[in-house]
C-alpha cells in the first residue's frame, strides 16, 4: 500500500503552526529542518503522534522532525503546501534565544545545503583515483579529465556556493553576493594577488581562495550590513542599481583587504586546533569522538564539526577525526540494529530493527537512532561499545577520509588514498570491527521489555497478589491509598468526566495493580497510563498521575504489554513515588470507565483503601 506523503506533509506542517510560523525548510537525509518564527506554536507531541514522523528534535528555533527514508517525498509534498517566508529567524517576541542554539541553527543553515555537491563530487574523485589505480582509466586521458574537472569545480567554487547559502540563511541579495565573493577567485584577481598588489598603501595578503570557506562567510556577513543600511538611506526610484553597486564598492574591497585574511586564518586557526587535540591525544581522541556521536547526533550538536570537515579536507586533502570517527559510530548503529531484531520476539521492532540497521550500514543513522537505540538502552550501550572499539581500530591505524559525507559501505571510496593503498583497507577493517562488536555486544546486552528498577529505597519486592475480584462487574483498588471521587481530581478532562465516569486514588506506594480481570489494550509509550479491556466489557483507563506523560517514561516500570491476560489483583506497575513526589507531580490515579455510558456506576465511598478492596460495581444498562 502507498504511503500518504501529502497526508504526512499535511499533518506535520499543520503542528510546525503553518507555512507562516516557518522561515526556512530544508532536508537531509532522513529530517525535515524547519527554521521556526515562534516555538510556542509547534506541537511536539502531536508531531510525534503522526504517522511517518520517526521522532522530533528541536533545539533554539531548529525543529528536525525525523522521517527516514521517505524524507524526500514528504519534503517534495511540504514545497507545494507553501512558500516558508514567514519571518525572520528572530525568536518570537519575549523568547530569548540562547546563543549556542543560534550559532548551531546558524551553521546548519549555511552548511547542510553543501553537503550533497560537495559528498557527490568528493566521491567521485575517490571512484577516479580508486579506478587509475587499478588500471581502468588513464589519468591522462579525456573522459578522466572531464569528469575530474567537473567533480573538483564543486570544491574549487565552495566560497561562492557558501555565498549562495550564507545570502540564503541572512537574507540578502542571493546575486550579488554571488558576484562579490566570485570576484576573489577571479583569474585576473588571483594573478593581481600574485603580484603583489597594493591598495591605499596596505598590501594585500595573496590567497588562493578558491576551496576556501570563512571568508566568503565573513565577506557576505559584512554584505548584509552594508545592503541593509544603504536600502534603508537610498532614494527609492535608484535602489535597483545603487544599492548593488555600493556594496561591491564596498564589500571587494574590504574582503580583499581585511575579511579574506581574517577568515583564511580562521579557518587555519581551526584545523591547527584540531590537529593539536589529536596530536596530543591521539587515537583515543577518535575512540571518544565515535562513542559520544549518538548523544552529539541526537542533539543535532555534531553539525559543529562540519566545517573543521570541510575546511580540512580542502584545506589539507584529507581529515583522520571526524569522518573516522563517524564510521565506527554508522557501522555500530547498523550491527546493533541486526543484533536486535536477531534477539527481539516483537515481530514490530524485528521489522523497524532490520530496515534502521540497513540503513545505518549505508551511513544513514536517524532510523536507527531515533526508532531502536535511543529507544531500548541496551542496545545503545551496545553502539556505544561498538563505535569506542571501532574507534580505537580507525584511529591507531590513522584512517584518512577524502570526502565530507556520512560514512556508510555505500561510501567506502572515500577512504581510497592513491598514495597509501592500506587506508581504504584500514576502512574496511574498522568497519568489520565497529560491525562485529557492535553486534555481538547487543546481542549479549539486549533484552525485550526491559524493565529498569528504581535506584531509591522505593523498590518493592515482588508479592503476592492480592485479593481477586469477580468477573461480575466489580471493580476493585489498583493501589493503596485514598479513594476520592474523580469531581475532585485536579483536571477538568477527568473531573467533568470527559473521558467517562470513574474514582480515583492518591496513592501511599508506588504499585498498581488490576482492578479487574482483562486484557492490557495498551501500555502507553510514556508508561504512565494503561488501558484495560475487563472481560465484563468496560474499558479502563488507569492514569498513573497528572500532566506525567511530560516524563517520557522516567520513573515508571510496566510489569506487563500489550495484549497480555491479567487477572484482578496482578502487578502492573511499579512507579518511584518519592521521585515523582519530589519532582512536583500531583500523583493522584483516575481509574474512568470509558464507555461508562452503556454501564450504571455504584461507587464506593471516599476513605483509605488497600488493594482489592471496592471502588465501583458496574451494570450494564438495558436497551
């Protein structure tokens, strides 16, 4: 059956607060990238709730909802549902924005866009050298250099594809920053440059700076400013030609003389840096690096070594930490992925398990990242251990990476080095190592239905069940505590009885039980709320304290899942009460009837109560 893409765009457009609530979307190659105008208008659980959405990530006004491999067609749909203009990147009014976040989204913005020119071209480089050295092509040869030529051009004009995105993300005139930064690779300017050119009495510093990438980035950062006050100061009828003009009196010359310098040695300071740390640390430098990229990913902070990436592989030819590091990390992600569906019974998870770890042998992470290892913690710990000792293997044999792009068997060619045939070698041996380990690590680690016991002294042990209530109707206390009636539960949605009839209890330990014999319709994924089809035909929803799905789960232990036989009086739960307590939740427990209105309630009085002991009978009313 096909999927709805235009309903999945539809439905995430919608809880993003509309067209007008986005300034800027892109995609990579599994998320959704929206720029958001106002925060308060994205509905993050209901975008988690849609069909198609893998997850959702949101940093600053960065919201990333993750999709997978159908990305492209969801995206392709959300361009014909509107134009993203509606704002400026500015947070909403009154929202401070933290300046991490800033710089993060700003970086995004300015580098995601380049990844695929410059991954496609590098990769292509790396088939021509893997093939001259084999003896399929000739390096003198014509087809070669065509395709040689076209492939390093996406490198050679990177500042100028820089302006583009940096013009893109300020907002600015996209052309003539264009022609602004495309003047400093200009022959006739590289040979002046040579030369030894002087302007106003200063010398002008001679970079090459084709592949170069921060001073386009200050050059177009200062063209803002520049078009932005001299549009505000322009007589109207002249703009068209004046303002343009102006900025490239400005701005060339400036950049040539100050912000070409400046951003060259920024980028050198960069990699010096780096280079230092791994001098000075080594190979375990990438070991580290590998074992923390799921939480760097999972927060969208890895963005910020994309360009000591590029700015290294163009600067140097070659970068030996990050994309090294990303290998091991990929590859384990891929073998826990298999470990899982290997060892899982949940014939869902087998299936989500195979496809995310597919995908991560081929370099793509975020289905398994945010469908099975962010999900299940053994089975991170097992990518975690995986991505250190494939980390290890990479960095002692000084793995080289050629091209800037995710790490995947797919991409293995840009490990190939014409002057050291054993790096792609050592490539492949990381990526068996990281593959090996990570597999055999989960497949040792991972259990189904983990179920994580509390750390403090509110651990229960296990215990009999109590006494069993009858089949006829009669529902009895899923816990100890105090029976209130539900009017006087603190949220109108139970206590208008809006989900249906029912009691509820405050409790006095941290254990939920049955209340009636049934089968579990549903354990909820933030565990703080089951539903129950009794086998007297009510429909019992048990909500294990307020507003406590904001958790994500923390602090609750389900006992049983989906689809499972209890009985009356059958552990259930078990919840960290003095933790919840002291977090600040109301922990009272609704127990509704949700269909009450095909049943007659008789409810209990409101008192202490022990578990088993009556809260309602239920009868079925006639007609």
């Amino acid at each position: 059956m096909a999927k709805d893409y235009k309903g999945i765009a539809q439905a995430v457009l919608k809880e993003v607060g509309g067209d007008s609530n986005v300034s800027h979307l892109e995609h990579c190659s599994t998320r959704l990238r929206f720029s958001i105008v106002d925060t308060g208008k994205v509905d993050k659980e209901a975008l988690k709730k849609i069909k198609g959405v893998m997850g959702v990530v949101s940093s600053g006004n960065q919201c990333q909802v993750v999709i997978g491999n159908d990305v492209i067609e969801v995206y392709d749909e959300l361009v014909k549902m509107g134009n993203f203009q509606g704002g400026s990147n500015a947070p909403a009014s009154g929202e401070k924005k933290k300046i991490g976040a800033a710089v993060l989204d700003f970086i995004v913005g300015i580098f995601q866009p380049l990844i695929p020119a410059i991954a496609g071209a590098g990769i292509l480089k790396a088939f021509l050298s893997l093939f001259t050295l084999i003896g399929i092509m000739d390096s003198t040869g014509t087809l070669y250099t065509i395709l040689y030529n076209a492939a390093d051009a996406a490198l050679y004009f990177l500042p100028v594809m820089v302006a583009v995105t940096m013009s893109t993300k300020l907002g600015c005139n996209r052309l003539v920053a264009v022609a602004a930064v495309g003047t400093l690779i200009l022959p006739s300017i590289t040979t002046l440059l040579g030369e030894g050119a002087t302007l106003f009495g200063f010398t002008i510093q001679n970079i090459a700076y084709s592949y170069q990438v921060f001073p386009a980035i200050l050059s177009v950062a200062f063209l803002y400013f520049v078009e932005k006050y001299v549009t505000k100061i322009s007589p109207k009828p002249i703009r068209v030609f004046f303002v343009p003009m102006v900025c490239f009196i400005l701005v060339v010359p400036v950049t040539l003389l100050i912000l070409g310098p400046l951003g060259y040695n920024i980028g050198q300071l960069l990699t010096t840096v780096i280079l230092f740390l791994y001098d000075k640390l080594g190979w375990i430098a990438v070991a580290i690096l590998a074992a923390i990229l799921p939480f760097m990913i999972a927060t969208g902070m890895h963005k910020a070594l994309v360009p000591y990436a590029v700015s290294s592989i163009t600067e140097m030819g070659s970068e030996l930490l990050y994309m090294p590091a990303s290998l091991a990390h990929n590859i384990s992600e891929g073998g826990a992925c298999l470990a899982v569906a290997v060892k899982t019974k949940d014939t869902d998870l087998r299936s989500a398990a195979i496809s995310a770890g597919i995908s991560g042998i081929f370099g793509i992470t975020e289905p398994a990242l945010y469908g099975v290892t962010l999900l299940h913690k053994r089975a991170l710990a097992g990518v975690i251990i995986g991505s250190f000792v494939g980390g290890l293997t990479v960095g002692l044999t000084g793995l080289k990476a050629f091209v800037a792009m995710g790490p995947g068997l797919a991409g293995m060619a840009m490990f190939v080095d014409v002057e050291n045939a054993m790096n792609i070698v050592w490539g492949f041996v990381g990526f068996g190592v990281s593959l090996a380990v990570s597999f055999i690590a989960t497949l040792i680690l991972y259990k189904d239905e983990e179920v994580a016991e509390p750390t403090d002294g509110n651990k229960t042990e296990a215990v009999s069940a109590p006494k069993t209530a009858p089949s006829d109707g009669t529902v009895v206390s899923p816990m100890e505590g105090e029976l209130i009636p539900i009017t006087e539960v603190d949220d109108e949605v139970f206590s208008a009885g809006i989900l249906g009839e029912g009691m509820a209890v405050v409790p006095s330990k941290g254990e939920l039980y049955a209340p009636a014999d049934g089968t579990v319709d549903t354990v909820f994924d933030s565990k703080h709320a089951i539903s129950i089809m009794c086998d007297n035909g009510a429909e019992l929803l048990l909500h294990v304290g307020l507003e406590t799905v904001k958790l994500e789960g923390k602090h609750y232990y389900p006992q049983v899942k989906n689809g499972q036989k209890v009985k009356a009086g059958q552990l259930l739960m078990k919840f960290d009460l003095d933790e919840l307590k002291k977090e600040g939740f109301d922990m009272v427990t609704p127990i509704v009837i949700t269909n009450s209105t095909e049943f007659t309630l008789d409810t209990a009085s409101k008192g202490r109560v022990k578990v088993g002991d009556r809260v309602m009978t239920l009868a079925a009313q006639e007609g």
